[in-house]
C-alpha cells in the first residue's frame, strides 16, 4: 500500500503549481512539501524590525500601513504607486508602477506581510512590486477582549520562499495537502514516542504547519526532531548490519610474518592509542566480514603508521593493500615515508609501488604490471588508481587517506577492483566530534588516537592582527630569518597561487572562509614570492614555491629539495595541508589566515613541530576582531586539542558546511535536526533504533519505519549508504 506521503504533489495541486514548488525547492511530493518546514513565526498582532533590513536580500517581514501616495512619473506616462510601511519605529517604502488600484487594497492602518528583495531609492530601504498577503479586516471588528488576544498571537507560518513562491503561497499549499491528507502512519513505535513524551507523526504535521499557539509548533518540533533522528539511525545501523553479513577474506596475522618482523624493528615503542586502535583493525582484519572502519586522530598521531601495520597483516594473509591519497604531493610523500619505514629487505619483498597520473608511459607500465601481478604488496596512489587500467591480484585492504577529500564514487571505483569485497580503513586528521560522526559515518565502527609520540617539542601559536598593528609586517619575515638563522625552515601558507586562482584549484581548500570582503585581493604565492625577494631578513634565502599547478615532478622535486634542507622557506597553497612530514620546518606562516576553515588551520600548523625542535605558528590576519572570521583564527591559536576545535567549529560553522554536500543526500539533508543542540537526542535516538532492531532486524513488525527509510534515503542516497 502507497504512503499518502508519496503521492504526487501535482495531484492535489495541480501541475504548473508543483513544477513551480519543484523548480524552486526539489520538492515532488506531498511528503517532500509537508517536510518543507516553515523557517519561523510571527505574530499578528506583533511587527517585525525594519531596523537592519540587508540590502541585495529576499525579505518577508510583518508590518503596518503607514501612507499612500500616488506621483506621475517625470521622464514617461505613467505613475508610481509609494506605499509606507513601518513596525512602530522605522519606515520601508513599497513602489508600484502603473498600479494605482493597489490604494483600495493598502489603506493606512491594514497589516500584513510583505515579501520581495530589499533595494534602496534615495539612500533608503525600498521593495520595489512586492508580494503581499494581507491579514483580514473584516475579523478584526468583531473579535474583542480574550478573543482579540488569541487572534493577535496565534503563530503565522513563515516558510523558506522563492521569488515565484513567496511564503503565503507556500502556506496556502501546504494547507490544501494537509485537507486532502488521508492518514499517516507514524515510523517511530508509540512506545517509543510514549518514552520521548512527543506527539503522533499526523497531529505533529499539522501543528508545525497551522499551530494555534506556539506550543502546539513547539511540541510539533520535539515530535519531528525525534522522528528524524530515529529513522535516520535506523538507516545507518541497518546498513551496518548489512555490510556485516556480506562475506570478505579473513586475513588474520601469521607468526613471524611481515608484521612481526616490521614491529621487532621500530626504534620506538608504540602509544597507547596506536596499540588499542591496531588490536581492534587486527580483530576486524582476521574476520570474514569486511571491516569498515574510520580511524580519527589529532595531526601528527601516528595514524599512517597504524595503517600500514594493517597493511603488513593484509600481506601476511597473501593480499595486496591501496592507499589513495588526495595529492601527488602526499602520495609520493607516503611511498617515501613507507619505504623508510620498512627498510630494504621489507621493501624489496613487499614493493611498494606509486601510481599517479602524471607518471611516464614506462613508469606506468611497470607500476600497472606489478599491481595486477600481485608483486607490489602496497600500491600508493591518487585518483590514477580508479582508472580502468589497473587491475589487482588480490586487493585485500583499502585504506583512504583524509576521506573528505574523496567522492563516493571514487572510493567505491577502488573498493570494487577487489574479487571479493575488501576491507576498508578509512583515516582523517581532522577531529569529527561525536554527534557528526553519529550522523555522518553511523555505519562505521569507528577509532580514535588522540595521544601524541613522546619526543614532541610542542607548538606555540600566535595571531598577528595586521588590522590593529599593521607595522608588524616586516617582524613576520624577522622572525622567520630568525629561525633560518638556527639552521631550522619556514612553511608560508597562502589562500591563493596568483591573483586570479585560489589554493581551492589544487585540492586544497575543502572549507573556503565565507567572510572575505566582495574583491578583496588574497595573499597569493605569486605576490608573495614577489614580496620575499625583497625583504631584506630574507635576503640571500633560498625560497621556492610550490602549489597544484605545478607537474607533479616539479613538486616532487621541490619537497624533496625542502625536506633535504635545500630550501630555507617554501611559500604553497593548502597543497602541504596534510601529510607533508619534514622534522626540519620550525615555522608555519598562514597569510591571510581568516580565509581558511578551522580544521584547515589546525592541519596546517601541524606540518611544524614534528620533530625534536619547538613549533612556532603564526596566523596573520587582517580579520576584525568580532567577525566570525576572527573568530576561527583566534579559536585554533587558543588550543591545540583537535577535538575542542572540532566542536568550536561545528557552532560557528552552519549546519550543512558540517555535513557537507558531498556527504550526499541521505546524510546532508537533515531539516530539523541539528548535531550541536541535538546531541543527546541523536544519541538516544540511535540506543532506540538499536533496541528495535535487535528484536525485528527486517522491521518485518515495522512497514512504516521501512517506508520512512525508503522515503528519508532516496535511491542515490541509499546507494552512497551502500558505498559509504
């Protein structure tokens, strides 16, 4: 039996309204329409503030007729319609052209709401052929006392509009759907919802959208918020077990293999995370289910060297391991850090092999052929390894270094080349706090390495407000001489390669700051590079850049020449952001450091401090102080603890830059649910549909939690659920 829900919205409201409601919001069915949730509510009997209206911006705001004036228009025929508005104090004129009429229906003292795109005439606030809907005259008379009140403060829906759909016609078709609604079934168990203490699924849509006080939106909220949790952890723990019934190859470690050998030869023991987090990958490996883990852990915590144990287990059990890498950079960056890791005899045997787009025909020939021979143990690469060329012998283990940076798609390219599904280790240095790893990566076991190697010397971090002390400048590239002077090199970090390409073209900036003034010039490598053969600290400094529209062998060349100490300062984009490991570099400088993200911040100062010598980071920025912008920079110079930074940026950040549009559909949509207030809610929501699973793993008792799964996580995002 169809869910009233998944009826064609133009069925009950005709065509060219859906294809209107379609075009603008997606929206297709009646479902899609009631989860078109209104944004907030007004009053009747209350104004809106016209105090700070944005120039340039769509508006819907509540408000009273003040004057009506009609003019002829001086340069053609024709006449202008002013319409005064205000809430009590400001004033917002409405213009009409050769609309007189308008005047019977905008008589001084009516009040309604008024939509339309906020201009200015003269120096002040204008909307110019607004929308409106005006409350009814004809009630107001004979409604006195208690009734007046409650006809004043009865909520009024104000819904996310569109030019062609303001928000009273979004009202007005939510309300014929809701007449025509038969009855729907609720997916989440009444004695669940008895446990929450919220209301039916049914009595929720109505109030969220025709609430008669604001506790009737409020309980509606509580009752929806709770439903999307559910059903959406349902998805995600469905999907988990799902992934466990399917078989893979146990790989279990062999006595006295290559794993034995590698930890008989590390000159260090071992942190207390790295070891609990390698028991538990160990464990998942030698099952004959796929793993499907994500390993999170604070910048320079050893995550790659826990993935390579599990690589060294796969090789045990006679399986070959990829590592994909989102950067030519980082990727010969890992086959070096790999090969040195294993020594001579491990490398000979295992063959670690690099495979990336811009190698030579010859080159690549002989990395295809030891990949499908099963020769190299261990393939690094970067999106080269999807194409349809490379084939494998036996591909045990897929490791995908800083997910985020990878679509579904790719990931699922490279999981697919194995015989039988491989196992899959998924690792990120940007700290994901728990609510988002919940809703994000629910269907993920996932790990944690929060504890540093002994040996660190620490990082000390500073912001340099050039708004406030401009003279600072020159200090900047002192400082940087200062440590080039003790035999130690500088990391500068710019937002962009030249004037007309940002560090966004290489890869690099997955999170772009949202606060750069319309225009502003970024600090560029081009200008920087420019700017250093000039500085006299810098003077006779060996400075070379480095950014993503560079071959690979030039860049290859040019960390190599850094890391071997050749190079006093690099001056890149993001491209270093993650990865680049060379114990020399003291110094990092980020110019222009508000126009990055705070994970982006964090990953970049963690390319310093490394090894034995003490860390220095400087955020130059010329953000105010107040801004959000600001904000972020002050928030990583005042920490070092990924995870506290990874919850400060979840609250400045909005709501969908936290999921991430290319987190697809099922997982970025979420409407009322929010990971930073709802955080206990999302983690009682997922101990419920855990419960309910357990007892009815097919939900064979539960149709309308299928159907709402089915409905929540469209085809595509079922089948990134399935990839994911």
């Amino acid at each position: 039996m169809t869910s009233p829900l998944d009826r064609k919205l133009g069925d009950v409201l005709g065509g060219r309204t859906a294809a209107a409601f379609g075009k603008a919001f997606g929206v297709t069915t009646v479902g899609d329409l009631l989860s078109h949730y209104p944004r907030r509510y007004a009053k009747r009997g209350e104004l809106t503030s016209l105090a700070e209206l944005p120039v340039d911006e769509n508006v819907t705001i509540v408000a009273e007729v003040r004057s009506v004036r009609e003019r002829k228009m001086q340069a053609r025929r024709g006449s202008i319609l002013e319409v005064q508005i205000s809430d009590g104090q400001g004033l917002l004129t409405l213009t009409f052209f050769n609309q007189a009429w308008r005047a019977q229906q905008l008589r001084p003292g009516v009040r309604g709401i008024f939509a339309g795109k906020v201009g200015r005439y003269k120096g002040l606030p204008q909307l110019a052929h607004p929308d409106y809907d005006l409350f009814p005259e004809e009630d107001q008379p004979a409604l006195s006392g208690a009734a007046a009140k409650a006809w004043a403060d009865e909520p009024v829906a104000i819904y996310p509009a569109s030019s062609t759909l303001p928000s009273w016609k979004v009202a007005q078709s939510v309300a014929l759907v809701l007449d025509s609604l038969d009855p729907v079934d609720d997916p989440v168990p009444p004695d669940i919802r008895e446990r929450f203490g919220v209301i039916h699924f049914g009595a929720a849509l109505e109030l969220i959208h025709r609430p008669k006080r604001d506790a009737d939106w409020r309980s509606a909220r509580d009752a929806l918020r709770l439903q999307e949790a559910f059903v959406l952890q349902a998805a995600l723990l469905e999907q988990r077990m799902a992934a466990r019934a399917i078989s893979a190859t146990a790989r279990p470690p062999a006595p006295g293999g290559y794993l034995e050998r590698f930890d008989a030869s590390l000159p260090f023991r071992l942190t207390g995370d790295q070891t609990a987090v390698g028991e538990q990958i160990a464990t998942d490996l030698a099952e004959p289910v796929p793993m499907n883990r994500l390993v999170q852990g604070e910048v320079g915590s050893g995550k790659t060297l826990v993935a390579l144990r599990a690589m060294l287990q796969v090789a045990d059990a006679g399986g070959q391991s990829a590592l994909l890498a989102p950067t030519e950079v980082l990727a010969g960056q890992h086959l070096r850090s790999i090969v040195k890791s294993l020594g001579p005899d491990l490398s000979a045997e295992l063959m670690p092999t690099l495979l990336t787009g811009q190698l030579s025909t010859a080159e690549r020939k002989r990395a295809l052929l030891r990949t499908v021979s099963g020769q190299a143990g261990i393939v690094v690469g970067t999106h080269a390894l999807l194409g349809d060329q490379v084939g494998f012998f036996d591909l045990g283990l897929v490791v995908v270094d800083e997910q985020h940076r990878f679509g579904v798609e790719q990931r699922e390219a490279l999981r697919a080349k194995g015989g039988t599904p491989p196992h899959v280790l998924v690792l990120t240095a940007t700290p994901i706090p728990r609510t988002v790893a919940m809703t994000v990566f629910g269907d993920l076991d996932v790990s944690v390495i929060a504890e540093l190697p002994a040996g660190r010397a620490g990082i000390e971090s500073f912001v340099v407000p050039l708004a406030d002390h401009p003279g600072w400048t020159n200090r900047i590239w002192q400082r940087a001489a200062e440590e080039i002077e003790q035999g130690r090199q500088v990391f500068v970090v710019c937002p962009a390669i030249d004037a007309k390409h940002d560090a966004e073209d290489d890869g690099g900036g997955d999170e772009p700051a949202d606060e750069a003034p319309p225009g502003a010039p970024r600090a560029s490598v081009e200008a920087t590079m420019a700017l250093l053969a000039t500085v006299e600290p810098l003077r006779g400094r060996r400075v070379a850049a480095l950014h993503g529209r560079m071959s690979a062998d030039e860049k290859d060349a040019v960390m190599q020449d850094f890391a071997a100490g050749r190079i006093d300062v690099l001056v890149s984009t993001t491209v270093i952001e993650v990865g680049v490991d060379v114990p020399n570099a003291s110094t990092m400088i980020v110019l222009d450091a508000d126009r990055f993200g705070v994970s982006q911040l964090h990953q970049l100062r963690g390319r310093v401090g490394r090894g034995g010598l003490p860390g220095l980071c400087l955020f130059v920025t010329t953000a105010e102080q107040g801004t959000v912008a600001r904000e972020r920079v002050d928030a990583v110079a005042g920490t070092l603890d990924g995870f506290e930074l990874a919850q400060i940026d979840l609250e400045l950040r909005r709501e969908g830059d936290v999921l991430g549009a290319t987190q697809s559909g099922g997982r970025s949509s979420l409407r009322l649910l929010r990971v930073v207030s709802d955080a206990d809610l999302i983690a009682d929501a997922r101990a419920a549909a855990g419960e309910l699973l357990d007892e009815d793993p097919v939900l064979a008792g539960h149709p309308a939690l299928r159907e709402a799964i089915v409905r929540r996580l469209d085809e595509s995002a079922r089948e990134f659920l399935a990839k994911g």
